[in-house]
C-alpha cells in the first residue's frame, strides 16, 4: 500500500504538470491552420481600423471625431489613465448612453445593457502606458499588438474574445447614436472572425 501511494503520488502530480502545461489554448482549439488565421483577421480588421473604433484608438493623443477621423473639437487629450485632463474629463459630456440628437455626445455604461441599476459612464480613451494604437497599423501589425500582453492590458485569448464581445464601448461601435455609420461587419460576425483567428492558431497577415 504504502509503495503503490509512492507510485501513485508522483505519479498523478506528473500527470497533473503535464495537463497544466498542455491545457488546450484558445490558440488552436480548432487546429491550427495558418491561413484561415489570417483570412479571418483580415475581416476583422475592417472593423478596427472603422471610424467607431479608431476614433478611440488614436496613435496621437486626442480623440478623433466623425467618419473622417478628424481630431476631437477643443483637442480633448488623453491624461494618463485616460480620462481626459483637467475639466476636459470626458465623462463630464459622454455619458453612460447616447444623448439623443444629432451632434450630441455619444455614451456608454460601464455594466452590461440589461443591467440597468447603477449605470456609471465608461467613456475614456486608453491609457498612456498601454495606448493601444489602431490607426495607421497595418493589419499584421495590429494583428501582433492585440495579441501582444504589453501592450494590450495583459489580456489572454480568452479576455480578448470576452472583451470584443461584451464591453459596452465595443457593442457601442454598433449602437452608435444618430447620424453615425456602423462598421461594415455586424457585431455577430466580428465575433465569429476573432475567435476563428484565435482558434485556428492566432497567425498573423504577413
Ligand atoms: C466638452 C464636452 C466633451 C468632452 C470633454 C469630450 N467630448 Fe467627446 N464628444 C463630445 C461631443 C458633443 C461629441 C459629438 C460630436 C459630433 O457628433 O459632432 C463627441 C464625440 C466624440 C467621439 C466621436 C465618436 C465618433 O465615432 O464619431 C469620440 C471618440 C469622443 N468624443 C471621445 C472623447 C474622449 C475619449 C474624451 C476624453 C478624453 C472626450 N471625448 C471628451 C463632447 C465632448
Ligand atoms: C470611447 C472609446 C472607445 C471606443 C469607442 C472603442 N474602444 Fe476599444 N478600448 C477603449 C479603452 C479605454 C480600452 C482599454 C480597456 C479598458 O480600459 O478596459 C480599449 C481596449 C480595446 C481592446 C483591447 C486591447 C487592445 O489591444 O487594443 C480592443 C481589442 C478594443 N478596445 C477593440 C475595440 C473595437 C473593436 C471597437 C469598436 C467596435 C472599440 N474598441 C471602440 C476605448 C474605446
């Protein structure tokens, strides 16, 4: 007896490293296949680079505005955790929804729609340390930066994937407020490209 639990200790406590170091990743769970990778970022990235998204993904340090991207009026600017300097914060215009009306601004809540006790504003732009930069990258560029967990917050596949589908300033890119346009893939499809790249191995467009 006291022999088999010799065994049998070390044994499951190999099994058990084994197991942990081979845990299925998200990063190929439906087998790795470089070129459906790349083919299903390269649909994302149309979502990212659209003017919703990049409008917060700026690689200068204001906010872009409108389909044309142009820089936020009165050059708001970042601050360090991204909130905006002085009493230019953003959460003092964007609430926690759209203010209805053209012109007016956008809002988005930082709980999940259906909840609907509490609702604080989330509006900000992304921090200095990780500014988290969409425009002007090319798609294998920005393809490695997202996976990257220096430089996108230190999220895995996993909050990756949780992130695109469920924060409010992600599904805000769809619910955007009147006189806005959507990105060109709905919000389904997004998802669906982003965890076929994740899935089929993470490759990147070369
Ligand atoms: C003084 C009020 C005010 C402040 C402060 C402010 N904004 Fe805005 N913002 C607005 C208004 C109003 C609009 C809508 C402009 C329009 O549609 O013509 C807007 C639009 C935007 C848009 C454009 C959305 C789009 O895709 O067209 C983004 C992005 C944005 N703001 C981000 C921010 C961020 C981030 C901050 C803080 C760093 C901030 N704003 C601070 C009033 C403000
Ligand atoms: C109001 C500004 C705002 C808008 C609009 C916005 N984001 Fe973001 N995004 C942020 C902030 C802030 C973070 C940092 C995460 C945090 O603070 O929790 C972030 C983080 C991310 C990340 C995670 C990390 C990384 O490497 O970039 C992804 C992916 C992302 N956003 C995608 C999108 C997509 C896709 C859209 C459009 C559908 C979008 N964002 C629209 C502000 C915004």
């Amino acid at each position: 007896m006291q022999l088999l639990r010799l065994l049998i200790v070390p044994g499951l406590i190999g099994l058990g490293t084994l197991i942990a170091v081979h845990r299925p990743s998200l990063y190929s769970s439906t087998g790795r296949d470089d070129n459906g990778a790349r083919a299903a970022f390269i649909e994302a990235y149309k979502v990212f680079m659209y003017p919703r998204c990049m409008n917060c993904h700026p690689a200068g340090d204001s906010p872009l505005q409108g389909d044309d991207s142009r820089t936020h009026f009165y050059r708001v600017r970042r601050g360090t955790d991204g909130n905006g300097v002085y009493s230019m914060k953003c959460t003092n215009c964007h609430q926690a929804t759209n203010q209805p009306g053209l012109n007016m601004p956008p809002g988005a809540s930082n709980l999940s729609k259906d909840d609907s006790a509490n609702l604080t504003p989330r509006w900000r732009l992304p921090p200095t340390k990780t500014p988290m930069v969409f425009q002007g990258r090319t798609p294998s560029q920005l393809c490695s930066q997202l996976k990257d967990q220096t430089e996108n917050g230190g999220m895995t596949a996993e909050a990756l994937i949780r992130h695109i589908s469920s924060d409010p300033l992600v599904l805000w890119g769809w619910d955007p407020g009147e006189g806005r346009s959507k990105p060109p893939l709905s919000h389904d499809k997004f998802v669906e490209n982003i965890k076929a790249w994740l899935g089929k191995g993470g490759a990147c467009p070369k």
